[in-house]
C-alpha cells in the first residue's frame, strides 16, 4: 500500500472513527473520492477557527497534493448542494 494511501486512511480513521482499508483493498473506494470527503470535512473543521480560508485552502492544496481551484469546486459545489436542499 503507498505511503499517501496510507495516509488517506489514517485521515479517515480520525475523522470518522472507522477502519478504510479494507474498502480500498477491495477497491470499494478509490483514493482521489476520499481524498475529497477528506478536504471537505477539513475544510469545514479549519473554517470554524481564526485560519484565513486563503490559508486554508493553501494548506489543504499542499498537504492533500489537490490544486487550490478544485478545493473550491468542491467547497462551493458542497454549499450549492446544501443551499438546494433548504
């Protein structure tokens, strides 16, 4: 299993207290979808504190290997998706 394989599911495992390997060794779920969910839930928890979402976003580019623009596709399709539904 690759290094940021491992790193996904270690991500998962803190945010949601489940155990996700073996849904990617059975190929249930794919890494680049959870690296989405993963950005996204982190987003949301750094949005709640005094961190710039600039430096956010930066942030999260760097440590998730994800361009800075596709976080806010998925940033502002998740508020449109909840807006949707109000």
């Amino acid at each position: 299993m690759k290094k940021f394989e491992e790193m996904i599911i270690q991500e998962i495992k803190e945010l949601s207290g489940m155990d996700a390997k073996p849904f990617f060794e059975k190929g249930i779920v794919q890494v680049t979808e959870a690296r989405k969910w993963i950005v996204k839930q982190r987003y949301n928890e750094l949005s709640k504190t005094t961190m710039r979402l600039s430096d956010i976003k930066a942030d999260l580019s760097e440590r998730y290997a994800i361009s800075v623009s596709a976080i806010e596709k998925m940033i502002y399709q998740q508020k449109s998706e909840e807006n949707d539904t109000k």
